[in-house]
C-alpha cells in the first residue's frame, strides 16, 4: 500500500466512521457480519490473561469480544477514529500502520480481520505479524473470498477511492507458510469471507 494508498483507506473510514457499526449491524450485512464473527470466535483462543494484538482493528468490535473473555488486547488501525471507537470498547489502542509496527515478539495471538486486503504486500504484512508473535502463537486471519460478495466489496471500495485485493485461499497459505507459519490448521468459509487460524512455526 502507497501513501496515496493509504491516506485513500485513511480518508473513507474517517468519514465512514460516525455511525459505522449500526450501520454495519443491520440487514444482510449484520447478518453477514455476526456469522464472521462468530467464526473469528470460534478460532481464536485469546482469553483470560493473554495477550492479543487485533491489527486493523477497525471498530473494535472482535477488540471489545475478546476484551470481555478477559483478554488483554492491543488495537491498531490506520484510522484514528476507529482506533478510538476499540479503545471505547476497552482495548489498549492506538493509531498505526499495520504494516510498521514497532513491537517486540510479545503476542500468544494476533487477529487480522478485514484488513489485509487493503495491503497489496501480503507477504510484508504476515512477515510483520509473525514477528509480534511469541512462542508458537497464533494468527486469526479473515479476508474477503473471490466471490461475488467480494467483488460487490471490491466494488464498493473502489467507488469510494479505494483499492483492496481478493486472494484465492490458496494464496494467502502459500503466503502465510512463506512468512514463517505453518499451514493453516483450521478455516471456517463464512458467505463473503474466509477465516483461518495459523500458528508460527519453528523460528529459522
């Protein structure tokens, strides 16, 4: 993702921010989303006293869930509004780039959900997040299908100056495994996307 790339995402979901989760939360989309989340629920193991990081964390909705299984949750996204609204939902947040993250190996699990595909650097991204991870810690990965729900998405964000990027499972698990994790030990096929649960593997 460019600057210009960035500042686009930046841009939207700022203006997109005031009123983003009831919007979210009605209709076919709400439906849709609580199905996603729930499969994100599913994989994740974060609970009382670990340590998570959610990367794009946009509004901290999964952040808030995992808060509440007594996580202890760190929160980035790109978008200070956003950003905000996770700290609101009682994750430690910040604005920041994802993609740059100055933290050590210090996560039982990272989450990254509906995020990635705004990056067109998969590899630098999942290379970035394995190195947040400790130990054999985990990451809870969703992102958009190539499907009909997902180039209605790829639509919708293109409209609003936007770029995202559909990948193929089978992509993002030669990408995932070309970062240092193994292969995905768990998906879940939700209507518009894909979630998988991945450890890392032994550190070179």
């Amino acid at each position: 993702m460019s600057p210009h790339a960035a500042d686009a995402v930046s841009t939207h979901y700022e203006r997109a921010a005031a009123g983003y989760s009831g919007r979210r939360g009605r209709g076919l989309a709400g439906a849709v989303r609580r199905r996603e989340q729930s499969a994100v629920l599913e994989l994740a193991e974060g609970g009382a006293g670990s340590r998570v990081l959610d990367a794009g964390c946009g509004d901290g909705e999964v952040a808030g869930l995992l808060v509440g299984r007594g996580a202890r949750v760190v929160a980035v996204d790109l978008t200070l509004a956003m950003a905000n609204a996770a700290r609101r939902r009682g994750a430690w947040a910040v604005r920041a780039d994802m993609r740059a993250l100055p933290l050590r190996p210090a996560f039982d699990e990272v989450t990254c959900i509906g995020s990635s595909e705004f990056v067109a650097d998969l590899s630098g991204l999942t290379a970035g997040l394995a190195g947040c991870l400790r130990g054999s810690g985990a990451l809870v990965l969703l992102f958009p299908r190539r499907n009909w729900f997902g180039w209605v998405l790829w639509l919708y964000h293109r409209l609003n100056g936007v770029r995202i990027h559909l990948r193929s499972r089978a992509a993002v698990t030669r990408t995932l495994q070309a970062a240092g994790f193994a292969a995905p030990e768990r998906w879940r096929r939700c209507a518009g996307a894909w979630v998988c649960r991945v450890r890392l593997g032994e550190r070179r």
